[in-house]
C-alpha cells in the first residue's frame, strides 16, 4: 500500500497519480484543506441536494418518460438517476408504507378463506387451539411481510417475459432486466398515486390500472425496443397480459405458502 511519503501512487489502487484524481479508480487525492469545517459542510449539503436532484429527476424520468430512463442507462448516461435498482427498493418501500394492506400483491384473508381454504382453516384452528380470526390475522400480517420480501423474484421473471416477446430483437438479458426493474418501478409507484389520491371505486381502478399501464408499456416498448406504433401496441398488449399473469401467479404463490407454513 502507498504511504504518505509516497503521493504519487494513489492510496486506494496504487496506479501512478496524474492530476488530483486517480484515473484508475477515481480516488481522489486527500489534502489538507479536505477537513476544513467549511470544505466538510459544502460536501454535506452538495450530498444532500445531490441526492435529492437524482430522486427527483428519476421519479420525473420514470413517469412521465416512458423508457427514457432505460434508455439513458444503457447507453451510459447515468449519473443524473438513480440506480434501476436503487430506485426499485425505494419505491418497493414507499409501495408498502402508503398500502401496508394492498391485495395487489397478495391475497387478504377475507377472499382467500373460502371454500376448500376456510375448511382447512377450520381444522387448523381445532389443531392448534388459536381461534380462527386470530389465524386470519396472522396470514394477513405474514403475506404482507413475504410479498414485500419476495418481490425481487419478479424482476428475472417479468425480464424474461420481455426476452422472449422481444427474441429477434437480439437484446442482452441484462437490458431486459433494466427494463423490466424501471416498468415494475412505475407499476408499484402508480399504484400508490392511483389508490392514495383516488375514491374510484374497484372495477374503476382496475381498469384504470390496466389502461394507463398499457400506454405506459407502449411508449417506453417504442422508446427502448424501437418498434413501430402496430408492433409496440401488440408488444405492450402481450406483455401486459403476461405481466398481470405472473403477479397474479405471485399473489397466489404467497398467499398458498404463507398460509402452508402457518402456524
């Protein structure tokens, strides 16, 4: 390792330094002037604003730029966003604060008890002696902690969709994966704008859901995968008819293996 008697050589890598930053890493040279008070408070709120500017432009970019996002970041224009999946994790966070008991992702204890499910409830009530609103109570808490846990299957899942819809297209798995990490994205962060600022009522919502996400996936397909407007529509239909499809499969997945390993 460098030592301090040696500045030419950076500290991080040991490449030969040319200038105040290692070409090598980036690291940059430390000075003295580095820990003024007034040097360290300028770094603080640069990192704050810096911060702030990045969520802000990724929210604008995701919403109201369908595919741009993706776009930017495969083509190497980065640093103004947040990472896809940086941004994925926040908005997966901010998804389950606003709609802590949302069955778009699992399936609530009122519908998924019935029939088949509500006579095996009976018996494991009788089993374990907890009565059975109690376990319902439980299955609702646990499918709200998996789904949360468990969301990240989707993405390989959803980009696999989008490799297959789009094969001739000769696409690098990863790009699908950005991909599908921005769409899942604005799905989740649509959700909590429609349900949170909304009074529709269901059947309102869900169409709602399915009619903006279908014009979403159109423009950011025609973006990224550059169709044109017969083959991005036919490509947004289908993927969409998958993508429900595969959360639909989720929300079951949770709800049978939450309630399988209860109590």
């Amino acid at each position: 390792m460098a030592t301090i008697d040696n500045p030419s050589l950076c500290k991080n890598c040991e490449q030969t330094l040319v200038g105040k930053y290692c070409h090598f890493c980036g690291e940059k040279v430390v000075e003295e002037k580095d820990f003024y008070f007034k040097t360290l408070l300028k770094e603080s709120v640069d990192g704050i604003f810096n911060l702030d500017s990045k969520v802000f432009k990724s929210f604008y970019y995701l919403i109201f730029k369908p595919g741009e996002l993706t776009v930017n970041y495969v083509e190497g224009i980065r640093k103004p966003f947040m990472k896809p999946i940086q941004l994925f994790l926040l908005i997966n966070v901010l998804f389950f604060l606003f709609l802590t008991q949302a069955d778009i992702l699992r399936i609530p204890a009122e519908y998924y008890f019935r029939n088949d499910n509500q006579t095996a409830l009976n018996q494991m009530s009788e089993q374990v002696g907890i009565s059975e609103l109690e376990l319902k109570h439980q299955y609702d808490s646990n499918t709200t902690n998996f789904s949360k846990a468990a969301i990240i299957v989707l993405i390989p899942f959803f980009a696999l969709i989008l490799l297959m819809v789009n094969y001739k297209k000769q696409i690098a798995f990863g790009k699908h994966m950005i991909f599908a990490l921005h769409y899942f994205s604005f799905f989740l962060v649509f959700c909590v704008l429609l349900i949170v600022v909304s009074k529709l009522g269901n059947v309102v919502l869900q169409i709602s859901i399915v009619a903006v996400n279908f014009l979403y996936l159109f423009f950011a397909i025609k973006k990224f995968y550059k169709n044109n407007m017969f083959f991005s529509a036919l490509k947004a239909f289908s993927i969409l008819v998958l993508f429900l499809t595969l959360i639909l499969l989720y929300r079951q997945l949770i709800s049978d293996v939450t309630f399988k390993l209860m109590p």
